[in-house]
C-alpha cells in the first residue's frame, strides 16, 4: 500500500537559486487542492540524471499518482525521460509523435529544427503522449505498478494548461468523486491563533469537517475540510458556526485578499477614499491599487516623510509639528482632517509611527502607531504599539487601516 | 554511493496550507548555500508517521546528510522521533537529559510542565541531544549507515540558530573546505537572460567556475559558482570578467535589493527625492521605503489617481489634462516639473501609465507607460510599452524609475 497518493516531484537547474522550485510546485499544489485532490509529498531534486532516477524509483514505489514537471526541454538532453526510463526498465526510443509534434511548433513558430530539437522527443518506450498547447515541449505519461506517472514541462503557463488538460481528468477518472477533498478558507484579522482555537465550540463542529490553521501575517488563517458524501453540506455548516463566534473579524475568504474585499466594499458603499501615509510609506496604497478598479474609490495617496509635505498636502499646522512631533495624535488628526478637507473625499486615512529599527524613545518606542480616520462623523484617532521588525509594524499599521475602512465601509452599507 | 549529498525533509500539519513548507526549507537552503553547502534535494511531507517514515528511510539511504524540520514540539506527539526510531530500526526512549531540558524550559517561562510536554523528551535510543535556546523542544541527531541526520523544529528562528549552533559546526568537520561552494550573484536590468548569454565570452570565464541564471521579474539573476583551491580569486576574476560586459546593467549583488542600493546612491550623492505615482499605486514608494534611512533622501511621493489630485498637489494645468489626458507625454512632464517645485527637492520624478487590464486605447494600449525626471538639468520624459499582466507593467514600471534614479545618482558621484 503506498504512503502518498499524490507525489509531486520538481527538479531544477539548481536548488540554490530556489525559488524557482518552490513556485513550480505551489503551481501544482494550488491547482490540485482547488479541485480537491490532495498532494500528500513534494520532493525536489537537482537537474541530474542520477538524482531523478532515486527520486523516480523512490516515487514510484511510495505514491500512486506522481506528477513530475522539469527536465524535459531542448536544453536538458531528455534528461528525465533518461531517468524515468532507467527508473522503470524501459529503453528510450525516438517517439515518432512526439517529433511530429516538434516539427510542427518548430515550422509554426519559425524556429529552425536542430538536434537539440529533436531530442525532446526521446521517451520511453510506452509513453502516452500530452500534448503542449504553448510549448515545444510535449508531456508524457507512464503507466508502473500501481503507479501513474506524468511529466510536464517546467514553464508555468505551460504546465497549468497541461494540468487542466491532461492530469486532471485523469485524477477524476481514479478518484472517485467522494474520495476528493472540498475545503474553505477563512481569512481572519485581529485574533490570535491560539484564541481562535478557544473560540471555537470543541467538539461541535459536523463529523468529517477537520479544521487546521496557517498564517499569512498578520492575518490567521482558518482551512475547514471535508470529503465524501455532502461534503459541502457539512461544510457550509462548519462554516456558519465558525462565523456565528468569528464573523466579525473575517476580512477574506480562499482566492480574496483583505484589500481586494476593502476595496469593493467601498466602491459598493460609494465612498471616496484619500489617505496619507508615513511610516508605512505607501504599502496600504499600494496594496489597495494591486487590484484593478482602485480608481473607483481612491482619489489620491501622500507619503508625507518630510514635515514640509505634511504642511503643503495635509495642512498640518506647523505649530502641531513642533510641538507635538510628526508621530502624535493631534499630527494624526491633523493629517487625516486636512486631507479630507484638501481632497473632498468621504473619508481621509492618516497613519504616522515608528516602524524601526531606529528612532524610537522611551515615551514612543518603535513600534507606535497613530491611526486617525476622518469622516462626516468627524475625527476618530487611536494609539497602538506594534510588535516586530520595521516589516511587521508596517504591514500590521497597513492592515489596522483597512481593519477601520472595512467597518466603516460595512457600517455605512447596514445603516 | 549515495545520490545526494545534503537532503532537506520538511514535515507539515498539510501541504495544502503549503507556504510554511516552502518557507521552512527556504531557510535552510538559505543558510546552507550562505555557507557554501549545497543541499541537492528538498522533500516535504504531512505530518503523518508512516510518510515520515518513508522519507527518512528513502534519505538515509540516499543522502549522506539529511536536515529535518517540523514534528517535534508537544503538539506533535513526537511523531518524528516515533518515525526515526522506526526507520533505523531503534527503541524509543524517555530521554533523560532532554527530559530535563524540558522541565528548566517550563520552570522558566512559567508554564506547566504536563504529559504532552514529557513526551517532547521521547527519542530514538542512541540520539545525540542538540540544544534549543530559543525553545521548549530540544532537537537531536542520528547517526545511521552512512548517513547523519539532524531532527531540528520548524519554527524559523529556533531552526535558524540550531543550524548555526548544531548543524554548520558538523558540516565543517564532515566536509572540507575545498569542497565548500563559493559563489556570487549579480542582479541585472534590462537585459534578458537569452541577451546576457550572448554577451558573456564562451570560454573565457576561468577553469572551474560555472554560471547559472535565475529570475527576479524584472530582474535577471546571474550566479557564478565555484569550489576548491582559490575559488574566491577565480570568481574575483569571473566577476571582473562579467562586469566588463554587463557592470552599465547592474543594479545589486547578491543580499542587496535593487530599491535599498538606488536609496544608498540617492544619499551618498545627496540628492533629495520627491515622487508623483499614479499606474504604480505607490509601489516604488513602499520599495524605497521598505528599508529604514529613506527619510535621508524621500521628501515625499503622491499617489495622485484622481485628476484633480494631480492639480492640487502637482499642479498640473488643467488644459493639460483636457489636451492630452492624464496619460500623456505632457501629463508626465508636468507631474514631475510641478511636484519639483513644490517640493524643492533635487530631483522629482512622475510615471503615468495604463496597467491594466482595463483603460487601453488604439493608441495607448496596457502596457503604455511615460516617465518624467525633473533635476536642474531640466525635464527628461520617454515613452514605454511594457508586456504582460497588470503586476508586471506595474513592477517594470518601478523598476525602470530606479534605473532612472540609479544612473541620475551615479553620474553626480561621476561628476
């Protein structure tokens, strides 16, 4: 009985520069589990001949479903196929298919034919063929002992495409539909994973949904999972309970990001956003303009670093500045009330702090953070004291802000 | 003979939930390759006793190093010494020692020494105790056949100083020094990697140097890598050899990030900076921001998406933006030439553009980006047309700014 069901085998030309590795194999592990199937090991090896083999040979005998991807181009001499012939006793012979395939990207792509070309068609005995949609390189398949082998290229386009296409509806075919795996994802601010776990009824969650966590700082990640019969019914009951005690603090769910579901709350609540920014120093904007449709809502962004910007764009009152400081609460108030004032937006954000690692004191050690929220309901400011390096106290300011947009956005849309 | 040298297993609660996986060998690698060790494979697993088992059984009769990470803290039921124990073939044993470590660890952080924590002390009968400052869990090591394996936890700091206190030291005396890696990487700009192979001479780098190539969009990676006698002289001449023919494109080695590096040159050149972004969203601003000393050169930067945003704080004339639209040869310059004055920095520079997917015309299609540098050498603007998804032309767009701001700043420490 092997270990693994589903294997995932990388190689690369060198581990070294790794995160080529790392991402070819999230491109399969995210595919797999949006369909429900599930890799249970991911093992990547160096471009070497010998290297794939052992891995091959220890694949084939542990997993039932191995999808390697790699090592199969113009430039790397059929070496995986030289490995997966080897691993399975197989001799490697020139497939007559495959070549016509090459011949014909070759002619349809104006490229030359040449050796190298040729090569890429050199498999072993009883392959079955895959073909590449937006490549040269074609895929093969293999058929040992218990185990179903593919080989894809490396390039990611390529091998999504060829994932859809070929491998999936083969995992449909040999995996019975109640084997596979349904999951959701909550994405949760504001609470700590070991809280979570407390705050969720033990014991009443449906039988058959298992929960696990994982972090995307600074926001906790909450899978729920579930297969066989009604696998979603249970689910979407596991879920309803989770947000009957979580809810308030959920600000995305699997496929979303916090400021994509910021960003349309807004939109859908027809307010107009300008913020300024310190020490965060445009990430929350940035953040917010990642998506497309930013300009639905937001109107402009200042990074204020010099006290001069602060006095020319926000209208921060000198006399504020020196005696209080660009880090204090009546500079946050200022900022956001000038701002909103200057731009005519519905709201005006303002974050000014210490991210680090230098220019904290003992009265405002790094890690402080004003926060100051400008509307028709006037000037709303709060002091906070992060935790973490210079990244985390930017990213947890950038995601405190978006933490205020969403609860106003959701407010203004119940009222 | 063993098929890899330095193998890495990573345990996790779920592949699926896959990022820590991935981060967790990352460091490893890391810290391995910093050192000159080149680990040859990376396999992850669930946290399942019967996948650990298979793993371990497969590396240690294939690598003659193996790392592992995850598995051992009073969550996991000592899963992975229960799996070690079963693959050498050994009793599992209350550690006494280890027991004892365990104990101090609670007395001192104040926590309850219970079961769960007892049974973090259980390990394979013959295991060599490894110290864990930073935590509760000890690790340990084996030594089987040919192979040494080292059990390590999987949070990163606690496996970070473990690997330099338990695992480097062990390596050293293990591998000799002249088998050790060195290596450099360049990172370049605005060459392809196709381009830089043409341009590096064949044949000419020195004896037993090799050279390899990653991608850091836009950025290509070019690594030179050599071991034995002298191989820091060899790479000295490889690099001097390369940077002949591509020293105009780069922007930083390797431990520097492009965005830190144009930061340095701004401040060693004295030269202050101001910023209008509107297709970038901010993104060059957070990238210059993203290491502390910004305040050194940045004044400020606007994020100005809305026109009158760009009047207000740039004072862009109107008539421009009715003539010509925001994106515009003439918007740019005008960006740029305004956002100088008002701020009275040294250089002040705009990018205007379409990032898409949305927004393209006939004549300006997504992609169609224009940059304006205002200095005291005038306004300098050009016209892009960059390829790809709305990420990319928004990262090239930033990148192509800091080429900018690279050049402006090295030709005023040339003058």
């Amino acid at each position: 009985m092997p270990s693994f069901d589903i294997a995932i085998l990388t190689t690369a030309e060198d581990l070294l520069s790794g995160d080529s590795t790392n991402s070819i194999s999230a491109v399969v592990v995210d595919l797999l589990t949006r369909h429900g199937y599930r890799p249970r090991c991911s093992l990547a090896v160096s471009d070497n001949e010998k290297e794939i083999f052992a891995a091959l040979n220890y694949l084939s005998r542990q997993a039932r479903f191995v999808i390697t991807s790699g090592g199969l181009g113009p430039g790397s001499n059929a070496l995986t196929a030289r490995a997966a012939a080897r691993a399975l006793g197989l001799p490697l012979v020139i497939h007559e298919e495959a070549l016509e395939m090459v011949r014909t990207w070759c002619h349809n792509h104006h490229q030359s034919f040449n050796p190298a070309n040729e090569r890429v068609a050199l498999l072993p005995q009883t392959a079955q063929l895959l073909v590449n949609p937006h490549g040269m390189t074609p895929g093969f398949s293999l058929h040992h002992n218990q185990c179903r082998m593919f080989f894809l290229p490396a390039e990611a386009m390529e091998l999504r495409t060829m994932l859809e296409q070929s491998v999936l509806p083969q995992l449909k075919q040999d995996y019975p539909e109640e084997q596979r795996l349904h999951r959701r994802t909550l994405k949760l601010f504001g609470l700590s994973e070991v809280r979570i776990r407390t705050m969720i009824p033990g014991g009443r969650l449906p039988e058959g949904v298992s929960i696990n966590y994982s972090h995307d700082f600074p926001l906790v990640l909450v899978h729920l999972k579930a297969h066989g019969e009604e696998a979603d019914e249970r689910l979407d009951q596991a879920e309803a309970l989770l947000l009957q005690v979580l809810g308030d603090h959920l600000m995305a769910r699997e496929g979303q990001t916090a400021e994509g579901n910021v960003g349309q709350l807004l939109t859908q609540a027809g307010l107009t956003l300008s913020l300024a920014e310190s020490c965060t120093g445009g990430l929350l904007s940035s953040m917010l303009t990642r998506d497309p449709g930013a300009s639905a809502f937001l109107n402009r962004a200042g990074v204020t670093y010099a006290d001069a910007a602060k006095q020319h764009w926000l209208k921060v009152p000198q006399a504020i500045l020196l005696q209080h400081g660009a880090v204090s609460e009546p500079c946050a108030r200022a900022m956001a009330g000038g701002l909103r004032h200057e731009s005519g937006t519905d709201l005006a954000l303002a974050i000014t702090g210490i991210a680090g690692p230098n220019g904290g004191t003992p009265d405002k050690p790094v890690g402080t953070v004003y926060l100051a929220l400008a509307s028709d309901a006037g000037v709303h400011a709060q002091r906070y004291l992060f935790a973490g390096d210079r990244s985390r106290v930017q990213r947890m300011s950038a995601f405190m802000a978006l933490e205020w947009l969403r609860r106003f956005a959701l407010q203004r849309l119940a009222d």
